[in-house]
C-alpha cells in the first residue's frame, strides 16, 4: 500500500491566528535559511527575485504616500 509522506509543518501563533508554514526550509537553522537565501539570491533565484521586487514596490509606493 502506498503511504503518503506527510509534508513537514511549521505552526507560529500571531495573536489568534495559527499560521501553518509547509516547507522543509523550515528544518534549517536561521543561519542555514539565511545563508541559503543569500546564495540563491547570488544564483538569480527568479521566485525570490519577484519576491524582492514585490516587497520593493509596496514599500516604495508607501513612502510616495500612494496608499491605494
């Protein structure tokens, strides 16, 4: 019978929410996780890349003041 692996979990409490992170990144130390996110930056990662240009355009369309 095939068993299915039951993906890693993550669970952080933010107030009264339960937020569920599924990914075995999460296995990694914070040194680990930020030294990997530090070298697939260097590698052109393009998730983490549009990640990092999302996250730029919010701020910068906050600090223009164009809160729409």
């Amino acid at each position: 019978m095939d068993e299915k692996k039951k993906p890693f979990e993550y669970k952080i409490m933010s107030g009264n929410t339960t937020i569920i992170i599924h990914s075995d990144l999460m296995k990694l130390t914070e040194e680990e996780r930020a030294q990997r996110h530090k070298d697939e930056l260097a590698k052109g990662d393009p998730v983490l890349l549009s990640i990092g240009k999302a996250m730029y355009d919010c701020y910068r369309k906050f600090d223009k003041g164009d809160e729409t």
